[in-house]
C-alpha cells in the first residue's frame, strides 16, 4: 500500500469518528427520554463514536406514533466492548442483550448483519454496523417496546429492556379506534344510569301515568271494582293540564277524559268512574295536584 493510499485510508476513519463526535452532540441537544410503552419508529441513523476512550454505539430512531410523540428522537445504545472499565471481563448477559438487538432489528428492517461486523475492535464493529445499516436510514420503520423495572441497587437507573416488533401504523389506530369508541359507549352508559336512577316524585302526574299505563300482569291485585277498572283497561288515559306544560299566554286548559267503551261499563258509567278518582280544581286556580292519596290503588 503507497502512502497515498494510507494517507486516504487513516483521512477517511478520521473523518468518521469527527462526524461521530458532531451526531453525539446533536443527539444530545434533541435527546428524548423515552417511556416505557410502544412506538412506531423509523431508523435515522447508527451512532458511533467514544467517550472517555470507551467506544459506544447506538441505534437512532424517530417516532412515528403515538401522536403526542411523533417527531420525537431516541436512540438505543449497546455495547461491543469485550471489557469493562476497570479491564474486566464484560459480562455475557450484556453482549448477547446488545447482540440480539443488533441482530433482530435487522431482520425486521431486512438487513443481513453479517459475522464479519464483529470480527474487529469495537470500534472497527461500531462503524461496520453503521455502514450495514446505511441503506434503512430514513426507511426502514419498526415497532419498538420498551420496558423498564425498579433496580434495587441504585433507584435512579432502573433495569430497560427493549423488544421490537413488526411496523403496523394501521393497527395502532385501528386499537387507537377502538379504545375511543368504547371510552365513548362507557361514557354513554353511565349517563343512562344516572338518568335512570333519579326519583321520580310520587306527586307528579308522571308517577300516576306510568302506574296507570302499566301491562296488567305487573300491578298489584286489584282489591276493589275501582281497581279493577283501572287495571283492567290498557287504553285508559286521563289528559289532565298542569301550570309547566303551558305557555304563559296560553289560555286555560280544558281538562279532557277520554275512555275506552268496555262490556263492564257504559260511557256515562265510565265518566263517572274518572270523576270519581281524579281531584277537582275546586279553586278554579287551573292547577291540579295529584298525590298517592287521591290514587285509589
């Protein structure tokens, strides 16, 4: 190799590592802490660079969904440092979580990682998987969770773990839907219940209807003629006026009873059964109470 050539080679690394530095210092001017839960992501990048001479990598991406976050910027860093910092072994658990990342966010994006990008240093590893995962920046979309628990030993860095799965914006809103028409029925609900859980005043000409208008087989045996009358009848309606149902212009109402002809009774005998129930506006005051007391039964 000439020392043209090496002077590319070394020229070319060198740049790198300074685009590095520059991508660290803009992820930590956008940096986005993440909660736990699902994201729709796409991958912008893979970092590389060091910090304190320790090598470190990491897989950036932007969210795609939920709505309250889209645009947002995150980033997923792993190891590939053999050795910890004091120059001990770096536990298996961390390099194989770091690995499985590596490995299965490629498969989802379809990205071949090959063998070869840890073949080297972590350095040389770092900046072989950001050449592998090039052609997906921008592109290639992915569901990522993240899941988070309490670290007894310290607090304030708790245990996270991520797991990725495929990209399906259509059936995040399509859940998003869901969620809100069943919150919406919920709600509906609940307004019916309150509706039908509030008294109906005994005195009111609704509760005498009602009780009037009633199918037979739920009222109480009739103990008197009167009551059987009432009860038998269906069609029987009383139309009497009261002071909230008129117009302040409204001249007085004429109260009205209309009466099914029955075998059991004729049309006079009939008025006089209703007249006979019904209280009269004795103060000519256009004004008629009707209490459980003037209902015989």
């Amino acid at each position: 190799m000439s020392l043209l050539d090496i002077y590319a080679k070394t020229k070319a690394e060198i740049d790198t590592k300074e685009q590095a530095k520059k991508d660290l210092k803009e992820h930590k001017d956008e940096y986005f802490e993440l909660p736990d839960g699902k994201f729709g992501s796409t991958l912008i990048d893979v970092l590389h660079g060091a910090k304190a001479g320790r090598p470190w990598t990491a897989f950036k991406f932007s969210i795609d969904y939920p709505q309250e976050y889209a645009g947002k910027k995150y980033s997923i860093f792993i190891t590939l440092n053999e050795t910890t910092s004091n120059g001990n072994p770096m536990p298996d658990a961390v390099l194989e979580k770091s690995m499985r990342y590596c490995l299965e966010i490629g498969s989802l994006l379809g990205i071949q990682v090959p063998a070869s990008d840890f073949a080297g240093d972590a350095d040389a590893n770092g900046l072989a998987l950001a050449k592998t995962f090039e052609s997906a920046y921008g592109k290639g979309k992915l569901e990522v969770v993240k899941k988070s628990k309490p670290n007894p030993r310290n607090i304030n860095f708790p245990y996270i773990d991520y797991y990725f799965n495929p990209y399906n914006r259509g059936l995040v809103q399509a859940t998003k839907q869901l969620e809100d028409i069943n919150e919406i029925n919920n709600i509906n609900k609940m307004k019916i219940k309150v509706q039908n859980q509030q008294p109906i005043n005994p005195n009111s000409a609704q509760s005498y209807f009602n009780h009037v208008q009633q199918p037979a087989q739920q009222q109480a045996q009739p103990s008197t003629s009167g009551q059987a009358w009432n009860q038998g009848y269906a069609n029987q309606t009383a139309e009497v006026p009261f002071p909230e149902e008129q117009q302040a212009s409204q001249q007085p109402a004429q109260q009205t009873q209309q009466v099914q002809k029955t075998q059991a009774m004729t049309p006079a005998q009939a008025q006089a059964q209703i007249e006979s129930v019904l209280p009269h506006d004795t103060n000519n005051q256009n004004e008629i109470t009707i209490t459980k007391d003037d209902i015989p039964f």
